[in-house]
C-alpha cells in the first residue's frame, strides 16, 4: 500500500534553484521506495527575494522525478523586520487551508526553519488523523538567545519555549540536524527513542551521473574558464551575516600580501551581505576575490571537479555548539576535494574526515596559512584528502542511507 507523506518547509526547493535540497532528495528516494510525497513550500524565494507565482495566483502545483510540491503565495519582504514575520504567517496559513481540503496523508512532517510550520502540520495531523514528526532545524528560541538577537527570559522567547515544548511532546518522532542536539531536546523531558539524527547530505548517484555527463552550463564554464591554470579556492554558499565571508577576504589579501599571486578566491551565490563583500574587497585591495552569482544545483558537481580546494567558514558564535549540518560541506565532500573548515562546531566534520584542514574562525592569518599549506603540499596529498572526503560522505551523508532512516519512521 502506497504511504502518502506531506512535508512542510517553507524554504524547499528543487535542484535547479541552487539552494539546499534536502527535501526533495529525500522525497525523491522515498517516491522510489513506493510512497506519494507531497512538498509545501513558499514560492518566494528567500534568497532570490523572488516570487515563481504570478501576481493572480495563489497556488501551483508542480512535480519533478515523482517528487510534488505545492509553492503557497506568501507575503513578501526585504530584510528581517515585520513583512518577514507576516511571510511567515501567512505561510502558516496558507498550508493549513490548502492541506485541509487534501485527501488525508500517512505521515506528516513538519520542519523548523520557524516554528509556525511546527504548529500548522500538528493541526493537520489531528485533524487528518496522521503520523507527526517534528524536524528541529533550528533550536527555536535558543538559536535566537545564542545569537544575541533575543533576551532568554523575555516573553517572545517564552512564547517560543513553550511552542517548543508542546511540540516535542506531541510529535510521534523528532527528527534533528544537529548531533549535539540530543541533550538540548531531552532537556525538555522529551524521551531519547523518539529523537532520530538525519542530517544533511548529498545525493551520491547524482554526482556520479554529472561528472558522466560532461553537461557543463555555459556560466559554470565561464568561471572555469576565466581561472584557467591558476589555483581556485572556492566558497559557494550563502552571503550572510552568520558566514563571515569578511575574513575570507581578509585571508586573501594576505595571500596577495604573501606573494601567492597565481590563487583565486571565488566566492560564489548570494545573501545580504554580497554588496557589502564585494565593497569591502575593492576597499582592501583584494583583487584576487572574484563574485559569482548562485548556480543550480545540477550544476555544483561540474563546477567544484575543476576547483584545487573548498572554504568552509562561520563566525564565532554559541549558536554552532549544538553542531552544524551545512549542505555546502556535503557537496564538497562528494566532489572529493581538500577542505579548510573554519569553524567552532560541536562537530567538525573536515577533522571527522580527515579531509583537510581545520583553523579556528575570525582569525584570516590562519586561514590563510592553511589555504598556503594545501597550495604547497603534493597534488597527491591533496588528492587523498578529497578521497577521504568522499568516503565519508557515501558512509555517513548518502542521501538515499538517510532517506531508509526516514523512511523507518514513515512506514
């Protein structure tokens, strides 16, 4: 009997919008495991800060590889102030009046980019008398009090507590992202069976069939091309506050500083702060930093197999002391390149991996040694790192092992 899973993300989107999958990957492989998944997601697009549905319409349906989603219209905005709370909302709403009028699933699941989605997918399930797994994404409120930007005893951090509380209670299983989550949710009186760890991960096959393929986009060609027989270190991502993208740059002004003149920095996608960073490379002189816009993500395997090394970098924050699940570290791993990971995490994935190099964050002079260290060994030790990578990536983030963990609890 076909197992009907709706899932709730606000952010989904599918593989030719050059953001994070994992939803659909997931789906993917349980629609080839026999069950009918039904994506809701926005169709404004958080970082494109772009709509896909006309101005009339306030819903679509659309499939790809077998995998539904249904893009809600949502209201838009520009930055983090009230019209995001009300896209939000009106996400919330939206999904709850769309799934209402819906033939019942079996499962539903429901995930914490906010915890609204939380709370509209335990309405449904109630009310369609179906399976409810909560995903912890982020930790609402503690992500918020970590970074500064919530007081812990104010009242929307207790309102957010307790929406917190009651869903942990409520779901029939708790999915995390995060390895060092699990004391945080029991700390909630929440039992250690119901918490099951699926992080992100990358889909194994798909890189395969691409570097097959040879179906190189003209943009990504253009990028390699421009950097041809120079060394190319990469970060590809999003531009945000959280990744302090400023101390990459300053890295490689001390690259220039240093006389390493033949390596490329390339920064490639988008966010807030872009315009900022790319001001701030003209102000230092940093001219061996080149911006790219984001690519699809059918297009990353082509793009990292002529890259010498990846970056991986965040600020310094309490926020990253339950661990990280970043969809960018899983690419690189499966296109089996060296890694310098910059980062204070709970886990640290490249060192898990021996797969690089490991720096403390906030601090260029370092990370600028490690990028000089990978650029002077051998290619072969090189080499052997991006093999470590790779084998890490296929035991511990193939996407279609993770995807037989949820499907666990589905059926």
């Amino acid at each position: 009997m076909t197992k009907k899973v709706w899932i709730f993300n606000h952010y989904a989107v599918t593989p030719d919008m050059g953001d994070g999958t994992r939803h659909y990957d997931l789906a993917e492989q349980m629609t080839k495991n026999g069950c009918e998944v039904i994506i809701f997601a926005s169709s404004f697009n958080h970082k494109k800060r772009s709509d896909i549905l006309k101005k009339w319409e306030l819903k679509k349906s659309t499939s790809i590889n077998g995998v539904n989603f249904i893009w809600l219209k949502t209201v838009h905005y520009k930055d983090n102030g009230i019209a995001r709370a009300l896209n939000m909302l009106s996400y919330a709403i939206m999904a709850f009046f769309v799934g209402l009028f819906r033939s019942s699933p079996d499962t539903i699941i429901a995930s914490s980019v906010h915890p609204l989605a939380w709370l509209t997918g335990y309405a449904l399930s109630r009310i369609k008398r179906a399976r409810f797994i909560a995903e912890v994404r982020d930790l609402w409120p503690q992500t918020l009090i970590d970074m500064g930007a919530m007081s812990e005893n104010g009242m929307p951090a207790r309102v957010l507590r307790g929406i917190e509380r009651f869903v942990y209670k409520k779901a029939d299983n708790i999915i995390t992202l995060l390895p060092g989550a699990y004391s945080y949710i029991e700390g909630m009186g929440v039992d250690a069976s119901k918490i099951v760890y699926i992080p992100n991960g990358v889909n194994i096959e798909r890189y395969d069939k691409a570097y097959a393929s040879g179906d190189v986009a003209e943009e990504v060609r253009h990028i390699l091309d421009e950097h041809k027989g120079r060394f190319k270190a990469i970060y590809l991502g999003a531009h945000g506050e959280a990744n302090g993208l400023e101390v990459v740059i300053d890295a490689a002004r001390i690259l220039l500083d240093e006389g390493y003149k033949d390596i490329d920095v390339l920064l490639v996608g988008d966010g807030p702060e872009k315009r900022m960073l790319i001001e701030y490379a003209r102000k230092v002189g940093a001219n061996n930093v080149y911006f790219y816009p984001p690519i699809s993500k059918g297009q990353v395997p082509y793009l990292l197999k002529g890259i010498d090394l990846c970056l991986f970098n965040l600020k310094d924050n309490d926020v990253f002391k339950y661990g990280i699940s970043p969809n960018k570290m899983f690419d690189y791993l499966c296109a089996a390149k060296p890694i310098v990971f910059a980062c204070r995490a709970f886990n640290d994935i490249v060192a898990q991996a021996q797969a690089g190099i490991s720096v403390p964050p906030e601090q260029p002079e370092l990370l600028a040694q490690a990028i000089i260290k990978l650029y002077n060994i051998p290619e072969q030790q090189r080499r052997e790192m991006g093999v470590n990578g790779r084998r890490y990536a296929e035991e511990y983030h193939n996407i279609a092992k993770l995807a037989d963990r949820l499907m666990a609890m589905v059926h």
